[in-house]
C-alpha cells in the first residue's frame, strides 16, 4: 500500500474513531454499559432497524470488551483473564497450555481459540509467562505446537508485579458464577513494554513496543520531576529512525529497517528484520523486487536459525551499496508503521501519547504501592492490637476468669472485658468482643508455655515495623523510585536494547532502481518509450537505459522542453532534439545552448542547469519569443565546456566569417536567465572544434558520522575535493583496508578506523601483534587502489592492530615488562626504524625484550621550515581537506 493510500486510510479511521468517542462521552453512566446487554439479556429484538439502535452498543462492547487494552493495566480483557486464571493454577510448576485455555473460559465469553492465540503471544513476549515447549518463533513465522503439547506458568516478574488481591477490584464473570479482576494492579508500564495491536469498530490501537530498562529509568525521572523521552525497542532488533514517532500519537511514524551487512562486494547478509514481519514474508518481497526488475540478486538463502541469516547473493557488475539502498527502497527491508495509542480510560477509549501511558502508569504503581502499605500498616496495627491483648491476658492473669466454672459463658466474657478496662488507654482502638472471643479460644497448652519476654520482643519489632512502612509511605515517592530500582536490578539483566536508534538518509528510488528497460524515442514522430510497439519502430533509436520509475526531459528545436514520468510509449512532441533521463537535484549536468532569439533577433549564448521542476510543465530555454531555434545543443554530465568553430553566412562589410567560441568563457546560470548574445549576425553552421573539461572542478564530498554514508551538502567530516579517477581508502580497525569510489550511494562500516582521499605517496605507520610469533611489530606502509578488502598486517585471525597512526615522523614508546619491567622505556624512530613497504610486507620486530605496552607519542619535527609553510596554507572551510578519522586502539 502506498504512504498516500495508507494516509487516506488512517485520515477516514480516526474520523469514524473521533465520532465513536465523541457518541461514547455523551452517554449517561446507564447507557455506557448498555452493551452488557448483548452479552446478560436474552431478549427478543425485530430484524428491522436492529443495525441503526445496536451498532453504538456493539462498537462499544468490541472497544471496551475485546480489541483495546485497558490504561490500568495495559491488559486486553481476554490477556487478564488469561494472567487471573494462571494465577489461580499456580503453583510453581508448568501447566498444559491446554488446561490454562480451559481454566480462561471459565471467565472469557468466547471460543478457545482466541484464548490459545492470546496466551502464544504472551509467550512469546517473554514477559509475563514462562515457556515450555514450541511456541513458535517470531523470526520465522513458525507456529506454536498444539496446546496439549506446550506448557506455561507465570513469570516471577508477573507474580511480583501483576498480582495482589488485596489491591483488586472485583466483577462478577459474565456467567455470574466466578468472580474476575476488573484490572490487574500492575505496577509496571506494561502496556509500554509489550505494544499492542487491535483493530475495533471505528477506531484501533497500535502501540509499539519500548525497551523494559529504559520504562524503569523514565518512570524514576519523571518521578523526580526530570524530562524524559522513551522510543520503541523491538523484540527483532534492526534500525529506527523515531524522528516523526510523535510520541506514539496519532499520525507518527517509525521507520524500520532490516540491519544488512556486506559480507563481500557480491555477497550481502540480512542479520536483523523489521518488527511485524518474518523471515519468509522479507524473502518473499525480495524475490518480487527481483522478478519486477527493481533489484537484481541471484539467489536468497535463508539460514535462520536461533538467529536471523539471510544470505544475498549478487550477480557480477553489481554494486552492493546500491542494492543495499534498493532493498530498503523495493522491498519490506524497510517498513513504516504508523502509530495511534488508543486506550480505554475511565471506562472510554481515549487517544493519548505514550509519555501521558508512561507518566499514568508511573502514578498508579506510587498509588498501589501507597494502598499496600497503608494495608500493611492495618495489619501491622492489628497485630500489635492482639500481641498487645494477649501480653496483658498473660501477664495480669486475666485468663482465670475462664477458670470459674459456675459462671455462664457470657459473664465469663464480660468479666475479661471489665478486666481489660485500666489498660484501655494503652490500646490504638476499641476492645472488641471478637478480640475477646479470639483470646478466649487460645489452647490451654499455650497458655502454660506463654513467653512474656518474647511477646514484649515481637510487639517492639512490630512497633519498629510500623515506623518503618510510615516512612515510606510518608516519602512515598522515593519509595516508588526504590520499587522500580529493584524491578531493574532483578529483573533488567539480559533486556538491553536490541534496537539501534539512527537517523536515515532519503532513498532517492530513482537513483537506486535497477536499469531494467531501454529507452527509445522517434525524433521525427515525436514518440518516446520502452515498451515493445516503440522498439518495433523502425524510425525509432535507442537512446539508453532506463527503469520503469524513471522521469525524462525532453528538449525541443524551439528551445521547449519538458519532464515527465517515462512511459511504454508516450507522445512528447515533434521536432525533438534531445532526449534523456533525468536525475533531479542534479547540479553537476549543464545544458550549453546557442539560440536564434525570434524569427530575427540576435544570436544569444546559454549555459544551465535544470535541478527541479514541476512535472508535464512546459519550460522554454530561450527568452520565449515566437520562431526562436535552437541552433547548438549538449548536454554535459559533469559540466563539461566545448569549444565551438562558429560559420557566419557572408554579407557586406562583415570582415570576418568565422570565429571560435569558447563555453568555459560563461557561467553557469539559471534556467530561466536568457543567456548573453553571442552575435548579431546570421550563422551558416556550427561545428565542434574540440571537447572541453569540467569547469566545475571537483565534487566536495562529506561523510556523514552517523550514517556513514558519503554527501555533497556539507554534513559530517569533510575528505576533500574529489575529480573523475580519485578514490577513497578505508582502515578499519580489525586491520582491513580498501577503497572506493566517491559516488554518494556508498555505506560504510561501524569499526573505521581512517576513512579520507587516498593519496598513494601518503605513509601510513602500524604497530600490531603477531600472533603466531606472539611478538609486536611494526610496518610503514602505503596504500594502492585495491578494491577487495585486504589484511594490511599479519594475515593470521589472532593478530591484531594495536595502534595506528598517519604522521610523517612517527615516535614509538616501548614499556617493558616480565623479567625486563625493570629496564627503562625505549622510544623508536619508526623512519629510521623501518622502510616504507606494500601493505602486504611483514613488519619488524620491535624488541627482542618481552613488551609491556606500545604506543605512539609525540611525532618528531624533522622539518620545521616546510612546518612553518604549511600554517600560510589555505584549508578548505569547516574542516582541512583529508582530514582523517583516527582512533587509537591501545
């Protein structure tokens, strides 16, 4: 589905979801729970009309009832009682699945399948339920087992955070004969921690995802009154740009994509994959790209196992870094979904963000937490009340008054009460006569095994208790920020974020697509195409490649010209003089034109550029005037300025015929300026004297740090100006170097080491460990144009680069160590040391004493004439040209 079609989409559901809402708030508090009906009445209603009375009470039942989970708890009704019937089944050991999906119908109104469903996906979010047997797997789409084959239990995550019944509220089962928790009293944002999908009347809710570890560390700031931002984290790792997430509104969006690596220049590797969709579904929409010529690939292999592995192989002649941006250009390597948190809340479904889901849950587990403690302080208090009862029953000897046997029952009691009655004062309430039946019925063997001493102990540690549960529940706050604490530290081990966040680049289509058609176009008949009636015309020539998504310009001998999307055939016009597909935001091809201005106006000059401009739009390059032609034409890639041999027809008192003109004598300038005249006098001919060169001079190229991706609009590092044959050398740090080409479509790895313009006579030094001879070297070295990624130091896996560096007079300091700690630090003059080799070379050895440390100090100044020089020198703005980037390893 398109972005457009997706937008007009989502546009009409949030109308109708508005409309659902607003109709939902207008309702009394009787008629929000009308739906109840549907499922409590069994009464007889007429067909006829049904649907305009019902279709309110029935949109809400699915809202409230089924598809959106509540805000309390961030729970669906049919995952709560899932959760509440586990509860009821536990006892620390597995249960069959099947016998938890019997329990659930107990309290869920609907078939056993969606019950099954629901408890597989709880599952496999490894939160809430601990798993035995197959339950599937979320990379590769792979279903659960039977339920009689699969076992679950609650997590003790779920049983520390989503349990306690002296918190809960209750309701009555839709039968009526059980009861149910209206809400779990979760004490964690699970709804965050989860995400949700559900698709209601009128309305539905998508939440993504977040990471558990940093839901802990914004509900503590936001407890502490610090700022905040959370951002989605997925179970299947890949990349996110959360520039647009819009705090999981409405209307934001995620972009995902896969994490792809080049294992060579023909090879590719697919280790991460976006959140919602598997291994077979990403297959499948690579192989289409391919088949509909997008993306050229030979085969896809699928080796998922525990991990995702999906193996690309290229054909010869194809880039890499291009079909890395063509699968996220063609096909689901990236996705993007759209958010709407939609929740119930206050028994209505209400669209929020996920900081208000955040800052509510936050809030909620300070009020749980508030509510156990003030639950423990009235048990507390009521044991104190009866320890206390029971210290003076004892010690006063009050329990003789059970000892008269010709008093009744009643004066037996009354006589306890009115012993009580001097200490009264002592007591935090009132003695009741259930406290003085409950002491009553005290077995007469603990009576003569009473221990006063240790009764007086146990009251003093409940006494300490009680102080302690005020204090925290008077700094409630701190005692939340605590709670969630220790939720981290128990629970936060293995749940570090799986998803990196990157901002990314625009995949231009067009700039990536595979050239998979032929253009062609009959110049006399004005006709321009690919399709197969085109190419059967036998006036028609073949002009280049193209794809199917391409956009034309074509110019016309009356200086016309216009852009339109390229199509099988399609008529542009007649008299065309040029036609070739166009890159927009192309600022390096230059138009060079001669034009006759008007039937007889002046001979006038032209050099510009066409960057963008409004589709199917007719443009004029010449001044616009009735009968102006074109007399010369090209079209220069790279801004190329030709010499021209110019023929002027003879006429009286014209001295001179024939003259040369030179294009690198104009600037370059926009398209809608006129030009310069270049003669007033009529021309016979023009004819091509010799071809020029580039007067734009070379392409400045940046690479982007964060995306790693090379630019020409001065973002990131700069590496220098860059001309036809020019390439760029990458080290990185495991030891590898190779270059590239300057085109903007080229990615880079994570572990550069130098990245900048290659210069061959640039000398670059490296010490490394050689692990087979298990001693330290060093090499001074410089880089050819290879291609493939080489070793440039020991070959051996085990080796490793220990330091780099690319100064001329590089300095090395050796720290000793073993049986030679003792001797004193040497430093090494690496030029006098060791020659200048090919990368392949063996390096030297750097002592024959057992090493402690190397690293590169101070370089020596060996020329400080040449040095003082170079600080008049010109650097190019922002950043010295080549500049690299440097890491030391050591």
């Amino acid at each position: 589905m398109s972005e457009r079609n997706e937008h007009d989409n989502n546009s009409e559901e949030l109308e109708i979801g508005d409309e659902i809402i607003s109709l939902l708030s207008e309702e009394s508090p009787e008629q929000a729970n009308k739906y109840d009906s549907l499922v409590h009445e069994a009464e007889t209603h007429r067909l006829s009309g049904m649907f305009k009375e019902w279709f309110l009470d029935y949109a809400s039942y699915v809202i409230l009832e089924r598809a959106v989970p509540h805000i309390e708890d961030g729970l669906k009704p049919v995952q709560r009682r899932i959760l509440h019937a586990m509860k009821l089944l536990d006892d620390g050991r597995f249960n069959k699945v099947a016998n938890v999906i019997g329990s659930t119908m107990q309290f869920h109104p609907h078939g056993d399948a969606s019950i099954g469903d629901a408890l597989v996906q709880l599952g496999q979010k490894d939160l809430l339920i601990e798993t035995q047997g197959n339950f599937g797997n979320i990379l590769t789409g792979d279903d659960a087992a039977a339920p009689r084959y699969i076992e679950a239990r609650l997590s003790k995550f779920a049983l520390e955070v989503a349990f306690n019944s002296k918190t809960t509220q209750w309701m009555d089962s839709y039968d009526g004969r059980s009861k149910e928790p209206v809400t779990l009293p979760m004490k964690f944002p699970l709804l965050l921690a989860q995400g949700v999908e559900g698709i209601a009347v009128g309305l539905a809710s998508k939440i993504l995802p977040h990471n558990f570890n940093e839901l802990i560390d914004a509900s503590i700031a936001y407890l502490k009154g610090d700022a905040f931002e959370i951002f989605p984290d997925f179970p299947t790792g890949g990349l996110a740009d959360c520039s647009a997430y819009n705090q999981g509104q409405r209307g934001g969006k995620v972009k995902i994509r896969a994490k792809i690596s080049k294992i060579d220049n023909k090879t590719l590797a697919i280790t991460e994959i976006p959140f919602g969709l598997d291994t077979s579904k990403l297959i499948d929409s690579i192989i289409k790209a391919s088949e509909k010529g997008k993306i050229k690939i030979k085969k896809v292999d699928d080796n998922t196992a525990k991990d995702v592995e999906i193996v690309i192989h290229l054909p010869a002649e194809t880039s890499a870094d291009v079909t890395i941006d063509a699968l996220y250009a063609f096909t689901d390597c990236q996705i993007s979904p759209s958010t709407y948190a939609c929740v119930v809340r206050n028994n209505k479904p209400a669209f929020i963000s996920v900081h208000e889901i955040l800052t509510s849950s936050a809030d909620q587990t300070r009020y749980l937490l508030g509510r156990e403690l003030e639950i423990k302080i009235e048990e507390l208090d009521e044991d104190w009340h009866y320890s206390s009862l029971e210290k003076i029953f004892f010690e006063e000897r009050i329990y003789r008054e059970l000892e008269k046997d010709s008093v009744s029952w009643n004066d037996q009691l009354q006589a306890i009460e009115k012993a009580f009655e001097p200490f009264k004062g002592l007591f935090k309430r009132e003695i009741t006569n259930d406290d003085i039946v409950k002491l009553t019925e005290k077995p007469v063997r603990r009576i003569s095994k009473f221990d006063i001493k240790k009764a007086e102990e146990h009251i003093k540690n409940v006494e300490d208790e009680i102080d302690v549960v005020k204090k925290s529940l008077a700094n409630l706050t701190a005692y939340t920020i605590e709670y969630f604490r220790k939720i981290k530290k128990k629970y936060g081990a293995g749940k570090e974020r799986k998803t990196e966040l990157r901002s990314f680049d625009v995949i231009k289509a067009t700039e990536v697509v595979v050239a998979n058609q032929k253009l062609y176009a009959n110049v006399k008949e004005g006709f321009v195409g690919y399709g197969g009636d085109i190419k059967r015309d036998e006036n028609a020539q073949y002009i280049c490649d193209c794809s199917d998504i391409d956009e034309i310009i074509v110019f016309f001998k009356n200086g016309k010209y216009i852009i339109s999307k390229v199509a099988e055939k399609a008529f542009a016009g007649k008299d065309i003089l040029y036609v070739n597909v166009f890159k927009r935001d192309d600022s390096r091809t230059v138009y060079n034109i001669i034009y006759r201005d008007g039937r007889m106006g002046p001979i006038m000059m032209k050099r510009f550029c066409v960057t963008g401009i409004m589709r199917d739009k007719e443009y004029d390059a010449t001044k616009g005037n009735p009968n102006s032609q074109v007399l010369y034409f090209s079209a220069n890639p790279n801004g190329e300025a030709e010499i021209l041999k110019i023929y002027y027809k003879p006429r009286p008192r014209l001295k001179k015929t024939i003259e040369e003109f030179d294009f690198s004598t104009q600037l370059v300038k926009g398209r809608s300026a006129g030009g310069s005249i270049l003669s007033r006098n009529a021309i016979h001919k023009i004819v091509l004297k010799e071809k020029g060169e580039s007067t734009l001079g070379g392409q400045k190229i940046w690479l982007d740090n964060e995306r790693n991706k090379l630019n020409n609009e001065n973002r990131g590092l700069y590496l220098g100006e860059f001309f036809q044959n020019d390439k760029i050398l990458v080290l990185t740090k495991q030891g590898y170097y190779y270059t590239t080409s300057f085109d903007l479509v080229n990615r880079y790895e994570d572990d550069i080491l130098i990245i900048k313009k290659l210069d061959l006579d640039e000398v670059f030094t490296a010490v490394y460990f050689d692990a087979q001879q298990k001693l330290y070297c060093v090499k001074r070295i410089t880089f050819d144009k290879s291609v493939n990624k080489e070793r440039f130091i020991d070959e051996n896996p085990a080796s490793y680069l220990v330091d780099f560096s690319a100064d001329n007079y590089p300095q090395i300091e050796i720290v000793f160590a073993g049986k030679h700690i003792n001797h004193k630090p040497e430093l090494i003059d690496v030029e006098e040391f060791v020659p200048v080799k090919n990368p392949r070379s063996r390096g030297r050895r750097l002592s024959a004493r057992e090493i402690g440390s190397v690293k590169f100090v101070e370089p020596l100044d060996k020329n400080p004439a040449a040095n003082d020089d170079d600080d008049n020198d010109i650097l190019p703005p922002n950043m010295p040209e080549g500049t690299p980037i440097q890491t030391s390893l050591l």
